[in-house]
C-alpha cells in the first residue's frame, strides 16, 4: 500500500517522540535509582562505622575497668592471724 510523501512524513514524526520518551524516561529512572543505591551504601557504611566506633568503646571500657579492679586489690594478703 504506497502512502504518499506528507503522509510518510506525519507518521515517522509521530513515531519518534514514542522511543525517545522512552530513553529520556530511562534515563530519569536509571538516574533514581542510582541515588538511592548511593544514599543506602552511604547509610551502611556510616552504620558500620558507628558500631566500629562503639565496639571499641566497649572494649576499651572494659579493658580499663579490668586493670582498674586488679589495681585495686593487694597481690597477696598476710596471712597474720
């Protein structure tokens, strides 16, 4: 079925904006979600960092306190009595 030229025309200029829409559509999505991914490994890595930070507290705390208590108690206790 031959279509003459102003037709051919009308429709590959109606067919174009479909596929580029598309892309520009993708292309905001793929944009999204790469954020996101960034944001989530930005949140995991401050939470790790932070439980890092007071796992070594903890250990430091108790390290302290250790010496602390054995400081604190004679070596040996004469046996006076």
């Amino acid at each position: 079925m031959p279509f003459c030229r102003a037709a051919n025309g009308t429709l590959a200029a109606s067919a174009a904006p479909g596929p580029l829409c598309a892309m520009a559509n993708l292309l905001v999505v793929t944009g999204w979600i790469a954020r996101l991914r960034a944001q989530r490994w930005g949140k995991e890595v401050l939470l790790a960092v932070v439980l890092t930070l007071a796992a070594a507290i903890f250990i430091a705390t108790a390290l302290m306190g250790q010496e602390a208590h054995v400081e604190a108690k004679p070596p040996y206790a004469a046996a006076d009595k």
